[in-house]
C-alpha cells in the first residue's frame, strides 16, 4: 500500500468517527437488559438442573461479550463524545468485564500503537516468539511457551488468570488516578458480587456468573487470538513498521454471521478498528464499505478460523505463522543454506 493509498484510506474512514449519542444509549439499552434478564433466567432455572441453567448462560455470555465491547470503545473514548461520559460508562461496564477502565485503557493503548512491531513486544498483546527466537531460547523457556500457547491454557484457564488476577493489580509505575480506579473498580466488583451472594446464595451466584464468565472469558480471549494470529499476518521490526499496514493486514476481517456479529459488537471488522480506534463499534461495517481498499484486507471465516489454533511462532523469513510442527523443518532448512558445500 503506497503512501497516497494510506493517506486516502484514513480519509475515508474519518467521517465514521464521529459518535451518536442516541445510538450509543440505544446499545447499552439492547445490551444491559437482556444480559440481566437471561441472568435471572439462568438463576431460576438452576431450581430444574444446571444442564437447562447453561441455556441463557451461553447466551448471555454473548451479550457480555457485547458489554465488553462498549467498555473497550470507552476506554478510546469512542463511545460518547463526553470523555466524561466514556469514563463513568467505561468505568461500571468494567465492574461487570472485571476490567479497571484507566490500567486496560492504557495497556490496549500501547497494543494499538505496537501492534505487529516485533521490537515493540510485550503490553497488551498476545506472547509471541519469532522461529529464530525460539529455536535459540532455552528449553525452559520453550516449555513456558508452549505451555502458554497451548489452546486449554490459553482459552480455558486465560480466563481465570486475565480476568480474576492480572487485572485486580496496578501496573508498575500507574499513577495516582489509574491506581484509583483500579481500586474502585475492585471495591464496586466485591460489593457487586457480595450483595449477589447474600440474596441469591453463593452457590447460586457460582454457578451462573462462573459459566457466564468462563464461556465470556474464553469468547473474548479467542476473539482476540483470531484477529491477530492469522496465517499471513504482519510483523516488521521497528524500522519497517507502518502502523496503517499493521491495521490492515495485520487485523484481520472476522467474518461472522449476523447474530454473533450482533453479539461481539461488530469487533470482527477489527482492521478498521486498528485503523481508526476512534469509530465507535456500531459505525465500524459502515466504515469497512465505505473504503473500497478494506475489501481486500485479510478476510477469515468462522470455519477458516480454526486452522489459527496451530499457528504458534511467526517466520520472519516467509512472513506467516507456523506451527511447532514446522520448526524442524526450517531449522534444517536454514542450516542448510547457512552450510553450503565449497565447488
């Protein structure tokens, strides 16, 4: 993509970044009502058996996943037009995610401007280690990784540790107002669920918001992975990164059919996201067909998706992703380029 064709492309998403207040409290309406109600449904239900229970759990994790979305479009303050508005929204809709508005916002910050710079690792992304890394890395670190990449670790027990630990802590070097925020987001979440156990029971409490949170968690966590970790992504060292090519193509189009498209708040158009933070969630398909150059981004479906689960270690030589199951093969690749037999 040449410099003009960058120019032109941010062009054309622009007049989509502009929030509509009437459609952003119609969201939260469309959002908050029926995940509270399938909630009370999943409650009532657990007097029959917790197989019926999982019903509206399942679909309200959807409509979590939903409100993760609008606490992530304020955390860009793409939401409202009132910053303010953004941080008092952002801030109770983290209390339900278990996210604090002020240390995610700033994390997914620095994943937005490093996102695909491979000297710029590490905040708010996904571990990933290029072929030579690995190949050089010690076997303790190799197993740490694998363990790591590891699809029941990273979908099933990610949940658990991303939303219930890392996030109940602040950051090295958070200053005061984040460092509030977290704690007045740990306080509002303990008082949230206190107030659930006493009137519901624990047990009860356990068993409904543990499936919604687990099947949420495990959706988002997956969510991101596929968007990112995709067979021809993008990855640049520091002097070749561009940050409109690593929206572009190193976002990928989750093309997915219209009730969890629904559901995940239009997230699966994540290259214009990653192009244009500041277009609130339900402007972003407008935007992808308003721009004639993002119809040719990376598209994957829900069945091409699922080869992403293999994809463990980025080749900085033919530029994609490989599985474990390829690294013996470009290491007696690349030794034998490296030793070439004098004529």
């Amino acid at each position: 993509m040449s410099l003009q064709n960058t120019k032109n492309l941010k062009k054309q998403v622009a007049p989509f970044e502009k929030s509509t207040t009437k459609e952003s409290v119609w969201q939260i309406f469309n959002t908050l009502v029926p995940f509270i109600i399938l909630w009370y449904l999943a409650y009532i239900s657990l007097s029959v058996s917790y197989w019926v229970t999982l019903v509206p759990a399942v679909i309200a994790a959807g409509f979590l996943t939903r409100i993760f979305i609008i606490f992530h479009d304020c955390t860009h303050h793409s939401f409202f037009k009132n910053r303010r508005a953004n941080r008092i929204v952002g801030t109770f809709m983290g209390v339900l995610t278990l996210f604090p508005f002020d240390q995610w916002g700033h994390e997914h910050a620095v994943h937005h401007a490093t996102s695909g710079n491979l000297d710029k690792r590490g905040t708010g992304d996904i571990w990933t280690l290029t072929v030579n890394e690995y190949l050089a890395a010690p076997l303790r670190l190799r197993l740490a990784y694998r363990f790591y990449r590891n699809p029941f670790v990273m979908f099933g027990l990610g949940p658990i540790y991303v939303f219930l630990l890392k996030n109940r802590f602040n950051r090295k070097g958070a200053r005061k107002k984040e460092r509030r925020n977290t704690y007045l987001t740990n306080i509002l979440i303990v008082a949230l669920a206190g107030l659930l156990c006493w009137a519901l029971g624990w047990q009860s409490f356990l068993l409904v918001q543990g499936s919604i949170f687990l099947i949420s968690g495990s959706v988002g966590i997956w969510l991101f992975y596929v968007q990112h970790t995709f067979e021809d992504s993008y990855f640049e060292e520091d002097k070749e990164w561009e940050y409109v090519l690593a929206a572009v193509e190193g976002s990928s189009f989750y093309k997915l059919p219209k009730l969890m498209q629904f559901l995940t708040g239009n997230i699966g158009f994540h290259h214009v996201h990653h192009l244009s933070p500041r277009v609130p969630n339900y402007k972003l398909e407008k935007a992808h067909n308003n721009a004639l150059p993002l119809k040719n981004v990376p598209t994957i479906s829900l069945a091409t998706s699922l080869r992403s689960i293999r994809f463990r270690l980025w080749d900085e030589q033919n530029k994609n992703f490989v599985g474990f199951k390829d690294v013996k093969y470009l290491a007696k690749k690349s030794a034998s380029v490296q030793v070439k037999p004098e004529l």
